[in-house]
C-alpha cells in the first residue's frame, strides 16, 4: 500500500510523492516561546515526531525543521510585564519548550531554526517582494504585504477574499493601503528590540518569520508543512503568499494539519485559562499517559481532556503493561512441543499479520487511532489464551509470548510509547492512581492484614466487607496460594 496523506491546500486525501525520491523535508511550525507551553501544544509536537519516525520505518530520509519564534508580540507583552528584555523572556521559555520536549521523549528535530538567527534571510525576501510588487512600503517605513496581488489568496483555508474583506477595514493610525494587508515589517517603538533594515529600525512581522526560515534551510519548495489547524488562516496562508510571491513557485506540496485539543468539551486557551501546562500533567499523570492520549484519536480529529478521558487512557495502559508482564514471564519458560491449538493458530496468524495490518493504518493518513485498535485486538487474544494456559509453558506458548514482545519493541520505536519496563510502569500508575483517589497504601496493606486475620479465624463476614470496601474504591484483592496481592480497577 502506497503512503496517503489529507492534504489541506487540495482537501483530500492523496498518494505522497516526494519531490526527491527517497527524501522528505518538512517544516513544523513550533511555538512562540513566551509561556510554558500547555498540553495542546504538545499534540502537534507528539504526532509530528511519529510521523517523523514512521516516514523513516519507510526507509525515507527525513528532514525535520521545528522553528522557535523568539520575535513576537506576546514576547514583548511578557517582558514589559516581568520587567526583563524580549530576549530574556524568549531564552527562558525557549529552555522550558526543550525540557517539556525531554520530558515527553519527542525526538529532536534536524534544526531549531530562531528568529532572531534569520534576520538577514527575512530582509532579503521582504526586499524581493517589494522589488515584485507584493508588498510597499508605507511613509513611517512599515514594510506590508499586498494580498490582492497574489492571485492564489485563499487557496489553503478555502476562503473568498470578497468574505474576508467583509467587515475589514484600516484602523485609525495604521497606514496599510487595503484591510486584507498584513505587516512584514514593523518599525520599532523606543522600547522594543530592532534591527536595522533598508526601511528604518525594526523587526519582522511573525508570518514572514517561517517562510524566511523554510526558505532558509529547506529551499524554494519542499514536501511537507506541518502545524495545528488554528494556523491554516491566517498565518500558513499568508506564508504562502509571501513565499510564492517571492520565488513564483509553489511553497510546499502537502499540507499536514492536527486538530485541537478542547478542555472539557471547550477550546483549550491560554486567555480563557482552560488548561493542563505539559509538565503538570506529566507530574501527575506521566508522560506514557500524555502520550497515549494525544494518539489515541486521529490527528485530525479534535480530542478532548476530561478526567474520565484520562482514566479510560490509563486503564488501557495498565492492561497493556500487565499483558507485557506476562509475556515477559511467558517468553522465559520452557515447555514441550504439543499440537497446537485454536487458539494458538490464530495468535500465530495475528502474530504475523500484526505489522502489516499497523503499517497499512498508518499508510492510511498515518491513522494511529486504527493502529492501537489492533495493539488492542491483539491482546484481547492473547490474554484470552495466557489466562486460560496460567502459564503452563508448552513449545507454543513461548513463541507467541516472544513474537509479541518482539512486535511491540518494533512498534515502540514508531509511537515512542509502550517501551516502559511492565513493572515499573504498573508500580508507579498504582502509585499515581491511589494519589488521584486519595488514598492510603500502607492503609490498603493494613486492610488486607486485617482480612487475612478474619479468614483465619473463620469470619468471613468481615472478610467479604473489607474486599467490598476496597472494591467500592477502586482496589482488587487478588488471593495468591501464599499471599493476597491487589490492583487497580478502572
């Protein structure tokens, strides 16, 4: 099966073809470094580094560039606020992007391309737009571009330029000829950082920003252009104004775009403060959690955080880290060639069967929603089978315990999940869980003592109601022949 792609500027999906055989480069538009990015943020950041990741399973070399917008309005807003300079605040939270990025285990990108490193390059390409009649330059030096002399306006988002212009118009004091106009070049105000330029001091408006650094290190065209649907209109249409303006050549050939997240339903916005900063939901949750969920629906889906989300999520986990576990113990027995049976023939099936049913998911628009569909149809008979052997080993059993282990260390490397180590993974979600709940382990552990009392001596009235008592809070006895272990029920 060939590799599909939604492809935003056409609206359908279609069979990627590289501009250079065996070779993809794609652009990421990454964030504006003013605050510490929330768990919104990271979807884009997550999936992209999948598709990374999946394009090379494929045997392309990839290229990726995440861009780090250190010149920005909001940038300017937080400092005068803190009472720092622009580059302090944009050095600051250009660390705190980098470590939530560690935290998660998102792969670096090829090159973090900054503003501040692309000024030359903005200034070259806003000159060959003047010197082509995109742009002009108003009396007070501001450099803007003139969207109705490009012709192709609209094409990504769809929108008509009549539409938008309806309701538009120039606000008092701002000196830009129509109101579709967008600014490439800002003069500086006494306080604000600037650079010289051929128009006066000043800075870059943001659209200009990504097509000087596209531009840059990727070339006149490239493969793919990634980023969050928020940015279809107006910023990646404007960049492809600015950027087919200046080289008369098409910008980017697919257009890749993830939905939002919403918060309960809403909008996830830092203004409204609906939302989960990255790190604090790693501190509670744990990064597999954060990770599992962004990929749990499809990237142009919106997902939505809710507490009951997040415990579906972790139930999930847990039941593929306890079948994990199992396979591990399963996969170091040894046992004797039998016949195989039923259910061994078909786990032996799907055992092999289980790449090229993921690969085909993920050729299908790099639907990672499908793929763990089938992570979990495969456990579903494997756990059928494991429970019902309780690990009396024949010749079988070890083979698909192997085959399993070994589909999943494939698998991990793709979607930089389930690559924990079982034990240690369960230990800390039943540790994280009990703090969710509020609740105690060494009172858990004293209750189970208590019960352990009561069966001995016979009164299993007692003993039915403190298992029911810990039942009704989410907490399983699981009598052993020599001891009473317990878990977590979702």
């Amino acid at each position: 099966m060939a590799l599909e792609l939604t492809n935003t500027l056409s609206g359908k999906k279609e069979t990627f073809v590289p501009l250079k055989a065996g070779e993809i480069k794609m652009y990421v538009c990454g964030p504006t470094v003013y605050n510490f990015l929330h768990i919104g943020n990271a979807r884009p950041n997550v999936f992209f580094d999948v598709a990374h990741r999946f394009f090379e399973y494929l045997g392309y070399k990839v290229t990726r560039i995440v861009n780090i917008t250190d010149v920005d309005d909001k940038i300017i807003h937080k400092a005068k606020e803190e009472g720092k300079t622009s580059l302090e605040i944009s050095k600051l939270y250009t660390k705190e992007f980098l470590h939530d990025m560690q935290l998660l285990g998102v792969n670096p990108p090829n090159a973090h391309p900054k503003v501040t490193e692309h000024i030359p390059d903005i200034i070259k390409i806003i000159e060959g737009l003047i010197a082509n009649g995109a742009a002009y330059v108003a009396p007070n030096g501001e450099v803007f571009y003139s969207v109705r002399n490009f012709k192709g306006y609209g094409k990504l988002s769809k929108k008509n330029i009549d539409d938008l212009i309806s309701g538009s118009r120039v606000l008092p004091g701002e000196q830009k000829k129509d109101p579709l106009d967008f600014s490439l070049w800002k003069p500086q105000k006494s306080d604000e950082i600037a650079w010289d330029s051929p128009w006066g001091k000043g800075r870059p408006g943001w659209h200009i920003e990504c097509s000087a650094m596209a531009y840059a290190i990727l070339g006149e065209t490239f493969d793919i252009h990634g980023g969050g649907m928020d940015l279809i209109h107006p910023h990646h249409e404007n960049e492809i104004a600015q950027s087919e303006g200046f080289t008369k050549k098409p910008y980017v050939k697919y257009w890749i775009h993830s939905n939002m997240l919403t918060f309960n339903a809403a909008k996830m916005s830092k203004s409204v403060g609906n939302i989960m900063l990255i790190r604090d939901f790693v501190n509670q949750y744990g990064a597999e959690t954060l990770k599992y969920f962004l990929l749990s629906a499809h990237y142009r889906s919106t997902i939505d955080y809710s507490p009951d989300h997040i415990r579906d999520v972790q139930a999930a986990l847990h039941r593929f880290y306890s079948t994990l576990g199992k396979c591990e113990i399963a996969a170091k027995l040894t046992g004797v060639q039998a016949p195989p049976s039923t259910g061994e023939n078909e786990l032996a099936r799907m055992g092999k069967e289980f790449e090229p049913k993921w690969k085909a998911a993920m050729e299908d628009d790099l639907n990672t929603a499908k793929l763990l569909g089938y992570v979990f149809e495969y456990i579903r008979l494997l756990n059928g089978y494991l429970d019902k052997k309780n690990f009396k080993a024949t010749f079988q059993t070890t083979a698909i315990a192997k085959e399993f282990l070994d589909n999943m260390a494939k698998l991990s490397k793709i979607l930089n999940i389930f690559a924990e180590k079982p034990a240690a993974f369960l230990a800390d979600l039943k540790s994280r869980v009990l703090k969710d709940k509020n609740l105690d382990e060494a009172k858990i552990q004293t209750q189970i003592a208590e019960r352990l009392k009561a069966r001995q001596s016979k009164d299993f009235a007692t003993a039915d109601k403190i298992r029911n008592d810990l039942l009704a809070q989410g907490i399983q006895l699981l009598d052993r022949a020599d001891r009473t272990d317990w878990d977590i029920v979702f």
